[in-house]
C-alpha cells in the first residue's frame, strides 16, 4: 500500500511575506536593474551604435553583452 502524499500547492500556499524574499514581488521591470546606468553616456551611445552596426538583431542576448563588455573594456562604468 503505497502512503499518501499531500497536494503540493506550490508557492502560493506560502505566506506573503516568504515569497516577497524569494522575488515574486520585485518592483521594476526586466530593463530597469534597480538604477544600473551608464556614468559615461556619450562612450555607452558610442558603443551601442557599433553594436547596432555590427548585429542584424540589435535587441539581443549578443549584442547587449557585447555592448557592457566593450563599455567596460573602454573603461566604462555603471552606476
């Protein structure tokens, strides 16, 4: 005979305060990375249009990694 287990709710069984902690409920959207820009605008826009230049998608994993890897290989930084 084979025990019973009991249904598994998953998170929202959790109280709210534990899901907060665990991310359910960050403020900001995907873009926003709680006030990460650019100190040095005019180097990041530089660079941004080499990348728009070099990638046929610009809006991508690539070419938004290149872009912070060559930002700060130029010597920029985030603030």
């Amino acid at each position: 005979m084979a025990l019973k287990q009991p249904p598994n709710k998953g998170a929202a069984s959790l109280p709210k305060t534990v899901r907060n902690k665990m991310g359910f409920y960050k403020k900001g959207g995907s873009t926003s990375k709680s006030g990460s820009k650019p100190k040095n605008p005019k180097l990041y826009a530089a660079v941004k249009s080499e990348a728009k230049k070099k990638f046929k998608v610009y809006p991508s994993a690539y070419a938004n990694a290149w872009l912070v890897r060559t930002y700060k290989k130029r010597g920029g930084t985030y603030a």
